[in-house]
C-alpha cells in the first residue's frame, strides 16, 4: 500500500466522527432555531389573533406567559380571593405565548351547569387527572371520568355516608386524646415556649386519616417515628413541588400512559438528575407514599382473604376504616363493578393525601383565627363545656359535636372564608353555552351579557375561594369572619337574597358540588370537631409577634414572614385552663 493511499484511507476514517459531531450539532442548531421560530409566530399570533372572550373583563397578565404565573402566585391568593370584586363572576384569563384564553366562573348558575347539568361536557382537566394519576400510581376516583367514575363512586359513597363515618367518633376521640396529653405534658415541661401547633395538628391528621381512613397507623405522636417522618415529609412536600410543575402538567396524563411500564419508570427515575429541585422532590415524594399504602393494602387483603371483615378487627382502626369498608363492598359487587386491586390503592393513596393536607391546615386555620378573636375561644369553650357536662366527661359523638351551633356556625364559616383548595379546573369537551346569574358588561359596548359561549377546547377555572367570598352572595361583609352569620339559618338561607350554589355544603363551594363533590366532607368535619371539642376545653391559644402568611399553592399553606425557608409553620402560645373542682 502507498504511502499516499494510506493518508488518504487515514484522513477520511478519522474525519467521520468529526463530520458526524458536526452534522449534530448542525442538527440542533437547526432544531433549536424552528422552535424559536415556533415560538415567535406564536407570539405574534396571540397578538394579532382575536380571541373568543376579548369582550369579556379580565386581570391582564404580569407577562408574556399569560395568566399561568399569576394563577399559581404563592405570594398573590388575593387574585383568587378578589376576582368576582375585581372582574365579575365571569373573568377572562388572557393566555401568553404558551396557552390561548381561559375562564374563570364563580357565576353560580353558570357553575350549575359546569358541575351538575352539563359535567359531561366540562370534564376533569388532563393536568389534573394526569397529576393524581401520577401521585396515586393508578386511575383512582380523581383521575377517570363518565362510566368509571360513576362505578368507583357508587362503591365509595356508601362508605362516606354519616351512618358509618360515625362509627369512627370513639376512634378520634382516642388520637384527639392523645395529642392533648402530649400537649398537656410539654407545656408542664416548658412554660410559656412557643408551640408549633400545625406540627401537632399535621400529626393528629395524619392518624386520624391514616387510622380511621386505611386502618394503620404512623406513630405519629412519637417525635422518634421514622416512618412518620418519611412518609409526612412526602404528604407535606408533593403538592407544594407540583404546584411548581404546572408548565408539566398538561403532559402527565399522556406520560402515565406510556408503555411499556419499565420504560416509563426508566425515563421517570431520570427526574432525580434533573437540576429541578421542585421535580427532584415531587418524584422522591411519589416513591415515598405508593410503596406504603401498596404494602398497608396487600397486608390487609391477606388477612381479609384469610378471615373475613372480622379478621381486621386487630387493626389500628378495630376493622371500622372506610378502606375495609370498601373492601367489603368490593367483595359484594358484581363482578363487572369490582375495582382492580391497584385502582382501590390509587383510591387509599388519594384519602391519606386528601385528608391529612386539608384538615391540618383547616384546623390550624381555626386555632390561629381563634388566636386574633380571643372571645371567639370564650364562646365556643363554654358550648362545649356545657354539652360535656350534661354527659358527664363522656366524650361527644358524631351527632351531638353537630348539635353545638356555635362549633358548627364556626366551622362553616373558617371554612368558607378559607377553603383549603382555592380553585380547580375543567376543559371543555364541546362548544356549549354557559347561562349567567349575574350579567356582566362588554368590555368594549357595555352591553350586558347574560349567556357565554364557551368553544371547545377552553380551560375553565372553577373559583372555589372566590365564590365563597362573593359580595353578590355573602354580602358587603363577605370578607369578614363572622360565625354569626350561619346562627339560626339553614344553609341557602346564610346568603343574600338565598341564592344557592351547587356546592355540597352549606351552599358554599369548599367540597365542590355535583357528582365529583368532595365524598370525604363528613369525615373532614368530624376530625375537626372532636378536636376542637377535646381541645378548647383543656387549653388557651394566644398569638405571637410572628406574622403567618397563608401561601398559594394546590392547597394554602401557613408561612412565618420572614422565615419562608423554615417551611410552614403556626406559631402560637399554649397554655393550660384551670380546672374547678
């Protein structure tokens, strides 16, 4: 061979991969330069395109982005909370260079026919099924819809009804006890130190919905608990992570679809390299829960399959849990209406997360209100003393806490004013009209309108926390907490002109309303209750100089300003009532 012929073969083999390298990199530039392209037309056509709801009055958005980022402020719940005052019942969202117009209704006739008339026409968004979907490995009650949904409902409802859910009173009796003597004890020990009650109460919940809810318990009152401390730190830090992923979600729904299963649990460990601490997080959390309700559930379908319902009578909740209740009723359906066994732990998955984030954050809600109104304490504690009294010491069941008016009317009203979950959101699967309780005006006419026209397609943001604080429903003091309003009334009664609303609960929009309303709503207000009850009667909660500011995310989450870093907290003073003899 030449010593020429040898170059040439030498310095075509040792130029491929330079040759390739550079055709990749051409490749990418190439790439990279269509979708800037992409995204400057689509800029420009979000400028010069008309949209659909132009006529409608709306917040303008803080960027190009659109109405995303305002949505999901942490700092600004006061664009929920003011919308219907700022724009009406009816609000246009004005999307950016990523997302075209959506709607805000807190219209109660018009969410009438979003939640009840037409729900089928107005589904359960793919973020959100795709997001539950993903935290609750499967298609549990949150992430189907038509028939499947109305076959895991029809299993589920039953076990949420009052007749079983008061069978748990003796149950959260015991947990609320125990945090009380635990409570009791560290005051005794320190005097006058400040007391972070929503780390007591997030432990309370946890087991009240974790005993009473699946039937296991974390040992959450035991600081020295490692399974509580797992599994909380993952209850505590999925929602506020996937609240940071919203650009993300629109694609979960398609993503938990993929198969096969290796290759998508494959792609999915990835996310722990990612240099997103908020995605790193969302997926740390979703390892930590599945695997432990998975393994509650296996446990207890082997004992169930071995003995019968009476088999789980040794489980931390005596075999009363709503889970064994649903296994029963699982056993006794047909065969065509049974659910899988991995869609009843999806089902377990979304009661533990549904319950414990919700009700310690509505309970620390309550005690902090208490903590600004001290003669608000005075009021309730002398109710409950009195009922106590009439009993002898002996605990309040299920009926008689929902007796006490003022408990009630208090409850009914930090939970209106306060509703744990601000807003949720529906995609619209048809062209259709949404008819108006309260007219708005054009924008540009100032003619009023009384019926919307909705395209298919169009996001619709359901305002739970704005509805609850509508001027037109509630009243110019709509915004003031005022238990008083709920004395004495029945609940359509509470508002202006007894305007009703579709929602399940005393005619506000806290459990939503319609066939995909909250089923855990009695459950929720037991929790609350019998601690409240076990509670008021032993201690005294005064505020401290700390300012908690209560941050947007999925859920409301209490903050010390200041110390945001330190992660949510309740600050407040706790001392002991002096007993007579």
């Amino acid at each position: 061979m030449s010593f020429s012929r040898f170059a040439a073969m030498t310095s075509t083999s040792m130029s491929l991969p330079v040759v390739n390298r550079l055709r990749d990199i051409g490749l990418v530039k190439i790439t990279l330069f269509g979708l800037l392209i992409v995204a400057i037309l689509k800029f420009i056509k979000s400028l010069t395109a008309r949209s659909p709801y132009a006529h409608l009055p709306g917040p303008k958005p803080s960027s190009m982005l659109g109405y995303l980022l305002d949505m999901h402020n942490p700092d600004d719940v006061d664009f929920h909370f003011k919308m219907t005052e700022r724009h009406g019942h009816v609000a246009r969202l004005k999307g950016g260079i990523v997302g075209s117009d959506g709607l805000y209704i807190s219209d109660p006739l018009a969410l009438h026919t979003i939640l009840v008339r037409n729900q089928g026409i107005f589904r359960e968004s793919t973020e959100f099924s795709g997001l539950f979907g993903v935290i609750h490995h499967g298609d549990g009650l949150a992430s189907v819809w038509g028939h499947e949904h109305k076959k895991q409902r029809q299993l589920m409802n039953p076990v949420f009804t009052a007749a079983h859910v008061s069978k748990l009173s003796p149950l959260f009796h015991r947990i609320a006890t125990e945090l009380r003597d635990r409570l009791a004890a560290e005051i005794k020990a320190a005097p006058g130190a400040t007391i972070d009650i929503l780390d007591r109460l997030t432990r309370t919940a946890l087991e009240l919905i974790s005993q009473g809810g699946i039937g296991h318990t974390f040992n959450s009152f035991d600081k020295n608990s490692k399974e509580f401390v797992e599994f909380h730190e993952a209850l505590k830090d999925v929602l506020p992570a996937a609240s940071q992923l919203f650009f993300l979600l629109p694609f979960l729904e398609s993503w938990r679809k993929i198969e096969p299963m290796w290759f998508r649990r494959g792609i999915a460990n990835m996310a722990y390299f990612v240099p997103w601490s908020a995605l790193r997080t969302f997926k740390k959390s979703v390892d930590t829960m599945h695997p432990v309700c998975a393994q509650v559930f296996h446990e207890k379908k082997a004992a169930f399959d071995e003995g019968g319902i009476a088999a789980l009578a040794n489980t931390a909740s005596g075999g009363r849990d709503l889970t064994t209740l649903l296994m029963q009723a699982n056993v006794d359906a047909d065969e065509e209406d049974r659910m899988a066994d991995e869609i009843v732990i999806a089902n377990m998955s979304s009661i533990v997360l549904g319950g414990q984030e919700t009700t310690s954050g509505a309970m620390s809600r309550l005690l902090d209100l208490m903590t600004l109104t001290p003669s608000l304490q005075e009021w309730l504690r002398e109710e409950i003393v009195e009922a106590l009294a009439k009993k002898n010491g002996e605990p309040l069941d299920f009926y008689e806490l929902n007796a006490l008016p003022r408990l009630d009317a208090t409850c009914r009203e930090a939970l209106r004013l306060f509703a744990p979950v601000t807003f949720v959101w529906r995609q619209t699967m048809q062209d259709t009209v949404l008819p108006l309780q309260f007219p708005i005006k054009d924008v540009h006419t100032g003619k009023e309108i009384r019926e919307i026209f909705v395209q298919k397609g169009t996001p619709v943001y359901i305002g739970l926390g704005a509805t609850n604080r509508s001027t037109a429903l509630w009243g110019e003091d709509a915004a003031e907490f005022k238990p008083e309003r709920w004395m004495g009334h029945h609940a359509h009664e509470s508002t202006v002109e007894q305007i009703k609303t579709p929602g399940i609960f005393s005619n506000m929009m806290t459990f939503l309303g319609g066939g995909r309303g909250c089923p855990g709503m009695k459950f929720a207000l037991l929790e609350i209750k019998t601690v409240m009850s076990v509670l008021l009667p032993k201690f005294h909660f005064e505020k401290t100089k700390d300012i908690v500011d209560w941050r947007l995310g999925i859920t409301l989450s209490p903050y010390v300003r200041g110390k945001e870093a330190e992660g949510p907290q309740v600050p407040m003073k706790v001392s002991l009532i002096e007993q007579k003899n």
